[in-house]
C-alpha cells in the first residue's frame, strides 16, 4: 500500500461523501413518510454500489496491482488523468455559466410516494459516477495481501457514505412518533 493510494482515497471519498445531489436527495427521503426505512434503504444501496465497484476492479486485477510501467498502469494513468480533465473542464464550465435559477426537480415532488426500492435505486442514480471512477482507477493499486489495503478500502467505503449514515442515524434519533390507526 503507497501512501499516495491512502491520500487519494480519502480526497476521492471526502468529494463523494460532501456532494450536494445525493446528500439533498437523502434529506427529501428523510422527511417524508417512513423516511428512515427510505433512508436506510438508499443508504444500503450506496454502499452496496461503492462495494460492487471496488469488488469488480479487485476482481478484475486479482487483487495484486500492475508492475509499474506495464501497459495495464499507464493504461489506469490515463483513465484517472481522462477522469480529473473531465471533471476540471466540467467545474470551469459551470463556474463561467452557473444554471439559472427554476424551480424543485419534478422528482423531488414525488419522493413522499417513493417505495423503498425506488429509494434505493435514487441511490445508484445519484452516485458521483466520475469520483466513483476515479476511486476505482485508484483501487487497482490495492494489494489483497496487505491488512493495510483492505482497511483503507473499508475506510473508503465509509468516508464516501459517512454523511448519509450521520443523517441516517440523527433519523433515527429523531424519529416522529407515529399516529396511532
């Protein structure tokens, strides 16, 4: 495990666990009736999606990393670079024209009536797929034979969902009793 491998897990996992959508979607699950199953349904979902991912990519590098400079590093170099170049290009591009001001998307209006499986694909529609991209071009340098690697990995996965599970369990501390039938 570099160190390097750690530090870009933990900015990668900082960006997704701080993103607005996602976190804003969650809130919206929260208030509305049975909030905390809907909650605790995209929340599962979430993490659910960070591990398929982690798991794919460890499959696919059979949990050892590439040598340096094979074709299979530089290949994962340029994703990650292709990946960070989108992302700045994006932000600039939306820093010189901000979106102009409308209304609540049409689904926000909707999420009082939200099953718990439409909770929880909200959450697989609403992952940060180019930080989630980036996680994994990072996750290839993991090393399955290191307890070092698998506990950053765990501390990925929980960073990238840890401000779901604080608004998940001030939910549950904060529950409104239920009207009796």
């Amino acid at each position: 495990m570099t160190a390097l491998m750690v530090l870009d897990l933990v900015v990668i996992g900082t960006a997704i666990t701080l993103g607005p959508l996602h976190n804003s979607a969650f809130i919206l699950l929260l208030s509305a009736p049975r909030g905390v199953r809907k909650g605790l349904a995209f929340l599962l979902s979430w993490l659910a999606n960070l591990v398929a991912v982690i798991a794919c990519v460890l499959l696919l590098t059979g949990g050892d990393p590439p040598a340096r400079h094979s074709a299979p590093s530089t290949g994962v170099a340029c994703v990650k670079l292709a990946l960070g170049a989108a992302m700045v290009l994006y932000g600039a591009r939306r820093r010189r024209r901000p979106p102009r001001p409308h209304g609540p998307p049409r689904w926000a209006a909707r999420v009082d009536d939200a099953s718990l499986a439409t909770a929880a694909g909200l959450a697989w529609l609403l992952q940060p797929w180019a930080l989630v991209g980036a996680g994994a071009a990072t996750v290839v340098a993991a090393n399955l034979s290191s307890l070092a690697d698998w506990l950053a990995l765990a501390g990925y996965c929980l960073l990238a969902t840890l401000s779901l599970i604080v608004m998940e369990m001030y939910g549950v501390g904060h529950r409104r009793p239920q009207a009796p039938n």
